[in-house]
C-alpha cells in the first residue's frame, strides 16, 4: 500500500480488534511542547458503527466532561466512519492516565441526566441527539475496558 500522510490511513482497519485506544501520532512544538494524538476505537471498522444521534450526544458529553479530569486535552472529536474518537491532548503522554481520564469520563456519561449545549445556539444540530443512545455506546465502551490495550487481532 502506498504511505498516506494520515497516520491512520496506513493502519489496516482489518488488523485491529476494537474497542481499544491507540496513540497515533505525536508533534513537538518549537518550545518542546508535545502535542499527541490518541485514536479511541469504540466499534469495529466495517462491523459495526455508532448512531449518529448516540454519537452527536456522546461528542457533547465527553468534550464538555473530560475537561473536568485533565486541561491538557486540546480536542476530542468523532470520527466520520463513526465508529472512534480522536483525542488530541497537550503535554500529557501517561498512557494510563489517558486511560483513566477516559474511564471517568464515560462514567459521567453514565451518570448524565441531559446532553449539555443541545439546542439551537449552542449546536449545529440541536434535533440530532439522544442521550439514551450516548449512554448505551458508553456503557458498551466501559464493559470492554479490560481491552482497551489490545489493538490488534491477536494471530491464531
Ligand atoms: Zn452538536
């Protein structure tokens, strides 16, 4: 295959066993700061996907909510195959940390009671959200923790 300039467009989507988090890539500033890249697989690719409602409430909760356990995330935004995130934060390379602040975050998913800013001045689209299906998809993401680390189909 040729080398795509994405890192992910070089990963063989086939290979990989999801859910797992994954870190993709990482940038260093001119002032040494470190900027890295995580990809956080919660579905199978070309298997299964997210619910684009589920999904929508689920970019809501976990951008507004993972600020509170770290303020060195620069974005977390799905991605449109729709069926990861991807998590850009500063300065901060404690794998298991990462994991952790992810951890927390979708048990604040778990525990909301409203998706936060979904209406019309706060969103693009306020009619896309649903929160039960938010929760369903962190509630399946949580339940597989213990995989997480494991990216790739272990060879028979
Ligand atoms: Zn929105």
């Amino acid at each position: 295959m040729k080398k795509m300039n994405v890192e992910s467009f070089n990963l063989d989507h086939t290979k990989v066993a999801a859910p797992f988090v994954r870190l993709a890539g990482t940038k260093v500033g001119n002032n040494g700061d470190e900027i890295l890249k995580y990809d956080i697989r919660f579905k199978q690719p070309n298997k299964e996907h997210m619910e684009m409602p589920g999904l929508h409430s689920l970019e809501h909760l976990m951008a507004e909510n993972i600020r509170n356990h770290t303020d060195q995330v620069v974005d977390i935004s799905p991605m449109g195959c729709q069926t990861g995130f991807y998590l850009s934060v500063i300065n901060h390379d404690n794998f298991v940390e990462i994991l952790e602040i992810l951890e927390k975050t979708l048990q604040d998913v778990l525990n909301a009671t409203e998706v936060p800013a979904c209406n019309e001045v706060q969103c693009g689209w306020a009619a896309s959200h649903s929160l039960d299906g938010a929760k369903e998809i962190a509630s399946e993401m949580l339940a597989k923790k213990d995989e997480w680390r494991q990216i790739y189909i272990e060879e028979a």
